[in-house]
C-alpha cells in the first residue's frame, strides 16, 4: 500500500513548484481580483488640501464664541476667493477647501444664522471638523503592497491616490480537462450507464474566480489516442487540470499518458478525504493537477490545491488556503488516517459562526454539496469533534 502524503506537505510541494508570472501594466478599471507586481504609491496628498468633514461654517477658533459676519460660502471644488479674517465666517459643504485663516469648522446645526451672520454659543475646538492635507496618506506613500489581491477597497484606494494603471501579474492561463467515455453534455438525452458532465464548468468557475483565465478542454473518451491528443493541448497552458483517470483502473490512463509527455510527477496521492488520487506534476513551468472524477472530490481538490497555486503564480502573499474559524453545531468523527473536509453550511449567530454539517457526504454527492457554503476540516485523529467545538473551514464562494 503506497504512503500517502499530508496534506500540508502536498501544500508545500506544490508551492515550491510555482514561479511566478511576469507583471503588465493593467487599467485600473480592469485590474478587480488581480494581484499587484509592485508597490503602489500616491501620486499625491490625500487629501490634497485640508478640507471640512462637515456641512457647516468655517471659523477662527479664537474667534468663538461669538458672532461672525458670514463672507462667503465654499462649496466642494470651488475654494474661497480670499483668507479668512478675525471676526468672519464662511459657510462650507462637507469636502470643500477650508480657507486660509481658519482653523475650525463648526457643524451647521450648533449655530444660529441671522441673515448674513452665526451666533456660536459654545467655543469651538481648533483643528475641529477639519481633514488636515495629507491626514489619509502623503504623495508616493506605499498605498497598496505588492502581492496583494485588489477588491472595491484596494481599487478605490488607488483611484483616490490618482493612479490609472497598475503593474499586475499576468493571468494564468489554466486548461480544464474531463476523462471519461461515460460523459455527457448537460441537455443532452443520456444512454445506459452514462452521466452529465459537471466538473469541467465546475472546475472552470472555481479557477476564474481565483483570477484565471480557463479554457475548458472537450471531454475525452477512454482511449489513449483522445487522451494523448487532448492533454499534449492542454499542456501549452500555465496549469493543466485534468477530472477523472488518476486512480488504478484500466481506463485510468491520465498519469501514465503524462509520464510519457515528459510530465515529473510530484506526488500521487494525498491523506485527504475526499480526494485522496490527487496527482502532482510538473513539465518544465506547467503546474499540472489529476483531480479524482468524483465532482466533491474535483471541488476540494480545487479549493485546497489548485487554488493555492493559481495564487501564488500571480504573486499573492498569501495564496492559502486561508481558513476561518467556527463552532460544530453537531458532532463529527473523525477518520483516524485521513483529513476530512466535510461540506457544511454556515448559520450566523451571536456567538460567532455555527457550521452545520449536511446530510449526505459521499463523494459522489455533488447536488447535496449545492446546499453547502463550507468545507469544515476535521483533522485526523481518534474519537470525535464535539458539537460547540471550535473548528477551522474554507468559505465557499
């Protein structure tokens, strides 16, 4: 019986196979989900001058309380003609220039108009409701690192810093390939002993949203003529990603067809449950993956494996898997010799997330797995997780 590998040495194999991609400059607008290649620095002040957090006035605040003569009103984009003098006002919507001499603003609401005057009752603070030039980040500050993956926040960030274009990682271009004669077009009527093939849109959904770009390979029958075909193709991309033919059957002919197609293979075989056949290889810098046939199977394998390494191709600091934490709201046992990611369904609550483990968790069971939104890790080990346990999972987009 061959040694099963754990499941963090297959992460770190894998990982000290990834090189990096090359960077190219990317619109801004374009760049959502991909990975910075280097630091991105302010091209200004932000805010670029000191401006009011408040609709309101604004005054010196040596000059409350008091009442002001009210010179001007400021509206956003449009600064004062003129500074401030002692004993004047000038009303302010909330962004505008807060113009030379004051050094406050007060809220509209705490004062009392009458007609071109303000009555303030109360003295006001310097620096009050005032955004000082410069308070977010100063010009060719650091505003997003390099290795990070940029979300509405990131984007938004560097669209207020002024930059047009990123530098990011290129894209990987990942092939997803079903094996099985068995397979069949979803719509199309099927014949005895035949099913719908699901793991290639499956797979490729799961990889776009790691940033890929994936081409999904026509599924090939068992033979090694359509194999050999098909995979010398799919060998021209970053990743390869075959479905089904990693295990010992006679029609299992995806590692050996590799073999011959100058593919080093990593590892075969992982202490993980589902998707224990997990195959690992390499041929020159294509990363290339044998995920079982088992659609569950596929997706974790997908989640825990190749997502990491798509990742990492494009540079990200932390490719993961990155889990979070939740508690058990029933029990699990635990399988003495294998990791078990078992598909689970998240309930917010007050004390945190509850994971709740759903009926059916065979392998094979891909329609049970739509009502799940996580991959619960129960680690190997004797005895059970106990309900209320404290436990680590992977969301599921």
């Amino acid at each position: 019986m061959r040694q099963l590998i754990s499941l963090e040495e297959a992460l770190a194999r894998i990982l000290e196979r990834v090189r990096p991609l090359n960077a190219e400059p990317v619109a801004l607008a374009d760049a959502a989900r991909r990975v910075i290649a280097e630091d991105a620095r302010s091209f200004v002040d932000l805010p670029p001058f000191a401006s009011s957090a408040m609709d309101g006035f604004a005054v010196r605040s040596c000059d409350t309380p008091g009442r002001l003569h009210v010179v001007a009103r400021i509206a956003a984009g449009v600064p004062a003609s003129r500074s401030l003098e002692p004993g004047e006002a000038m009303g302010i919507a909330t962004g505008g220039v807060v113009p030379d001499g004051a050094d406050a603003v007060i809220p509209i609401e705490y004062v009392v108009e009458y007609d071109n005057e303000v009555e303030i009752e109360q003295p006001v603070g310097q620096g009050d409701n005032v955004r000082p030039r410069g308070s977010d980040v100063s010009a060719d500050d650091v505003v997003v690192s390099r290795g990070a993956r940029l979300g509405p926040a990131q984007i938004g960030a560097l669209a207020a810093a002024g930059l047009e274009h990123v530098s990011a990682s290129r894209r990987p271009r990942v092939a997803v390939l079903a094996t099985g004669t068995e397979l069949r077009r979803p719509g199309e009527p099927l014949g005895p002993g035949e099913v719908y093939e699901a793991n290639g849109v499956l797979l490729a959904t799961a990889f776009a949203s790691a940033g890929a770009e994936v081409q999904t390979l026509p599924t090939v029958a068992d033979d090694a003529t359509s194999h050999r075909r098909a995979l010398e193709l799919g060998l021209e991309a970053d990743v390869l990603v075959t479905s089904g033919g990693v295990s010992v059957g006679p029609h299992d002919l995806v590692r050996g067809l590799l073999s011959e197609l100058g593919v080093e293979e990593v590892f075969w075989g992982v202490a993980v449950k589902p998707g224990k056949p997990l195959a690992f290889g390499v041929r020159g810098p294509t990363l290339v993956f044998g995920l079982p046939g088992n659609p569950v199977s596929s997706l974790v394998g997908a989640e825990v494996f190749v997502r990491p390494a798509l990742l990492a191709l494009q540079g990200a600091n932390v490719p993961g898997p990155v889990y979070s934490a939740g508690s058990l709201a029933s029990g699990l046992r635990r399988n003495t010799r294998r990791d078990e990611f078992v598909r689970a369904r998240t309930v917010s609550s007050a004390a945190g997330v509850v994971l709740e483990p759903i009926v059916g968790q065979e392998s094979h069971m891909i329609a049970r797995a739509a009502t799940a939104d996580a991959l619960v890790l129960a680690p190997r080990g004797e005895g059970e997780l106990s309900a209320g346990e404290m436990v680590r999972y992977l969301p599921l987009a």
